[in-house]
C-alpha cells in the first residue's frame, strides 16, 4: 500500500511498489491525462509534477510517491489556485497548439512548473526547459508562444 496526495486528495494505492507512477495513475486511479509515451525519459508525455517537480511518471516507482503530492494535468488549475482551468491551458487554446494533441499533458504541466520557477522566462529559457518534451507533430512554435502568452497573464 501506498499513500500520496493527487491533486489535493488523499489516496491509498495497493499496487506493487515498483509498479510506475504512470500506471497507477491511468489503471488505479483513473487520472488518463498523463500519457505513455516511451517508457524511457525520452518523450516527456507522461510528465507529472511531484512535490512541484517535473517527473516522468513512466519510470518512476509507485513507492517513490510514498507521502508526496502528485499533481496531474487534471488537477493543475486547481493546484496552483486558478480553478479548474490554468492559465496555460486557456494559452494552449488561444494558440492553437495542439495538432495531435498526445504530447499536451506533459508539455503543459513541463511549462507549468517553468512558471512556477521562472513567471518571466526568456524565448531561450522556454526553449532550453521544453527540451525535455518532445511533440512528433512539431508544434514547437506554437508551444513557445503559449507559454510566453501565459507568462503575460497576470
């Protein structure tokens, strides 16, 4: 068994405890947002935040949540106390970034703990943090300019 917060809850998973984050998520907890990607660090789509800290949740055991709390897309507005829908996601929206739209998630949330550390990046600093997220669609641009619109959202 193991206890940790999702998105503001309570949860107590029995689950083995080298099982990934990712599938106690999708499979224990319904959370579907996060995606499979790769399986190995190489994609970013399966990124979650864990104690405000962006991690792939592909390869992260179940037991290294034990008393952390785990953000996933689904909670972030209300995470960061901006209701149900976050700023980047209203930017993700206004700019059209999705084509695919499997990556999302994990682009989302990558940026969403950039502006947590950084509320001002620069274009270079968007795109050095984004690195660690790859979108086979190649909405890169598009990407920048929603985190930079959500940057300005007071």
């Amino acid at each position: 068994m193991t206890e940790f917060v999702v998105n503001g809850e309570a949860v107590t998973v029995d689950a083995a405890p080298d099982t990934s984050l990712l599938f106690v998520l999708r499979d224990h907890l319904g959370l579907t947002g996060t995606k499979f990607g790769c399986g190995a660090t190489m994609c970013g789509a399966c990124t979650v935040h864990v104690d405000g800290v962006p991690t792939f949740a592909c390869v992260t055991p179940v037991e290294m949540a034990e008393g952390a709390e785990v953000t996933t897309i689904e909670g972030l507005g209300a995470a960061l106390g901006d209701g149900e829908t976050h700023k980047l996601q209203r930017a993700w929206v206004a700019e059209q970034v999705p084509q695919c739209g499997y990556c999302q998630s994990g682009q989302i949330m990558r940026a969403a703990a950039l502006l947590e550390e950084n509320p001002n990046p620069t274009r270079e600093e968007i795109v050095d943090t984004m690195s660690a997220n790859l979108c086979r669609c190649g909405t890169y641009p598009r990407i920048v300019r929603a985190i930079e619109r959500a940057a300005k959202e007071v």
